[in-house]
C-alpha cells in the first residue's frame, strides 16, 4: 500500500443531475494512485462532497481529472442552490493522512493551484494553512460575494487571485485550494419551515458571532423537506464534538418550540468522533476505543500479518 496518504474532499457545485455526478466520481475512480471513498450528493444545496485518498501525485492528477471533467458539464449561470458557492469545483481540501506533513500538504496545493490555472483557466485562492495572507485563511470570507458577485470583487486589490488573472472564469467562476485539517460536515435538522431560526440558531454556535471556536454554521432552507437545517463544519472535533454542537442547538431549538428531527453527516466522520457520541450519550464509564469489537479484529489481523496496529 501507499507509503504517503493525502485526503482531498472537493466540494462540486452539483447536485441533482446523476448523469454529471458519476461522470465526475468516473474521472476520479480512473486515476492511477488514488481511491474514490464516497460521494455525497445533496439537491437542496446542489453541491457534491466526493471523498478520495492515494499518494500526493495521485491526488493531484485525480483533482485536475475532475476538474476536466466538471468544466464541460457545469454552468454557474443557471447554478441555483441553497449552499454558498463561487466555483464549479468550489473548494479542494487536502488533508494528510499518513507519512505525509501539513507543510507537503501545502506544497502541494500550491503545485495544484498553479497548474488549475495554467491548464483550465480557473483563478485559484490558496485558504487555510496554504493562504497567503491572514485574510484568507478563512474559506467563507474568500467565498463573500459568491458567483454573481466575484466579477466585481476580483477586481479589488485585495482579492487579487493567488494564480491567474483577475477575471472570472465565465462558468466555472474561481476556485478554493488549501491544506488543512480534517473536518466534519455536519448537519442538524429542525422541524420547522421558519429559515429564521435556524439563521438564528446558526449565529449562536458559529465561533465568528460568539459561538463554539471550532464551528462555522449557516441556517438553510430544506425546500423539499419543508424543514430547516443549521449546516456546520466542525474544524476541530476533539475540541468541539458533535454532541456538544447537537445538545446546544437542542436547547436553542426548544426556545423556539422546535425540536430537533435529525442530523446528517456529509462525507466521512472519523471513527473518534463517534466514539465521542457513544461516550457522551451513554454516559459510558472508563470508555476506550479498545472496547470495539473490530477495532481488536483488525489490531489482531494487523499483528498476525507482521504489520504494526494502529
């Protein structure tokens, strides 16, 4: 197996047609060096989440496979979708996993950015921990304006793209690459259809209004569902973890006489995460993640093999 281990999770401004999104998982599934772990489809957001590992190289040439994939099949003129977005390949994170540091990380999103450019035309700013300035760490404040409004934005000094011209790519707008760590796209869903209170909800656990440091949120409609839903990424889980997100949303909801009638996980989740919901709603005592069944199966298997466990 691989030596070196990178995550990316590009985000896809599309999510109705299933003609386009296994088109998009094909181009990625094809390239050497690299595995398709899920694809994440939501046609209220109208956006994608595919999941893929493999080595450095790999995963720069399945990202530039998706991007010729995607070009031809996505038009942002008539992209109308509850998530913010500004790209036809919004954003693409790259993650370490295993032998590999966050400073290669960010090497290699700089090759990538670079080479988005040359060869498709697309503007790319560098976030997180490949940003250039303090000012574009964050994703979202990259992304204010969104499609309809980076025409004018690009423009500013400022906002000046870290490869390529001032000027939108006329259909597939710009572009967000970055090294970070891992997060969780998490969801938490309201049985009402009063937007403003998920909005409301939403400022109260973001960090950047006062909230949990490690959570960014936005209140969305479910038009389909006729429900609201507080739509988060949780960037640091061992610091923030689901149940405490879940449990304050909870208690805010049930101000308003509304109740809580699902959650959602967009992606993966890693299994420490979980861990964390078993502990905390069982209130378990002495809990260890030695006490999974197949986590032992594997530690087993990986010592009879020769390999060393996790």
């Amino acid at each position: 197996m691989w030596e070196k281990i990178v995550e990316s999770v590009p985000n896809v401004s599309e999510g109705r047609d299933p003609e386009v999104i296994e088109a998009l998982a094909a181009a990625i599934r094809e390239t050497p060096g690299v595995r398709l772990l899920d694809v994440d489809s939501d046609p209220d957001h109208h956006r994608s989440v595919y999941t893929l590992v493999g080595e450095p190289a790999g995963v720069k040439e399945a990202i530039l496979n998706l991007f010729a994939a995607a070009l031809p099949r996505i038009d942002l003129r008539r992209h109308r979708g509850e998530h913010p977005r500004m790209g036809a390949v919004d954003v693409v994170p790259l993650v370490p996993v295993q032998g590999v540091t966050m400073e290669e990380c960010v090497a290699l999103s700089r090759e990538l950015g670079r080479e988005i450019w040359e060869r498709f035309r697309v503007p790319v700013y560098l976030y997180e921990e490949s940003a250039t300035s303090p000012a574009r760490r964050d994703l979202a404040r990259i992304r204010k304006g969104e499609f309809e409004g980076f025409p004018e934005k690009i423009k500013k000094p400022e906002w000046a793209p870290d490869f390529g011209e001032p000027e939108v790519h006329p259909t597939a707008g710009v572009v967000a690459v970055g090294a970070r760590e891992f997060l969780i796209a998490f969801n938490v869903n309201l049985g009402t259809s009063e937007l403003k209170i998920a909005q409301a909800i939403a400022k109260r656990v973001r960090g950047s209004s006062g909230g949990f440091r490690y959570v960014k949120a936005l209140g969305m409609e479910l038009s389909d569902r006729g429900i609201v839903q507080v739509s988060m990424n949780l960037t640091n889980f061992k610091k923030t973890s689901i149940p405490i997100v879940v449990e304050t949303i909870r208690r805010e909801a049930a101000r308003y006489g509304v109740p809580v009638v699902g959650c959602e996980i967009v992606g993966l989740v890693p299994q420490a995460a979980l861990d964390q919901v078993v502990e905390y709603y069982l209130q378990l005592e002495e809990f260890s993640p030695q006490m999974v069944l197949e986590r032992r199966i594997q530690e087993a298997m990986g010592t009879a093999s020769g390999q060393a466990g996790p």
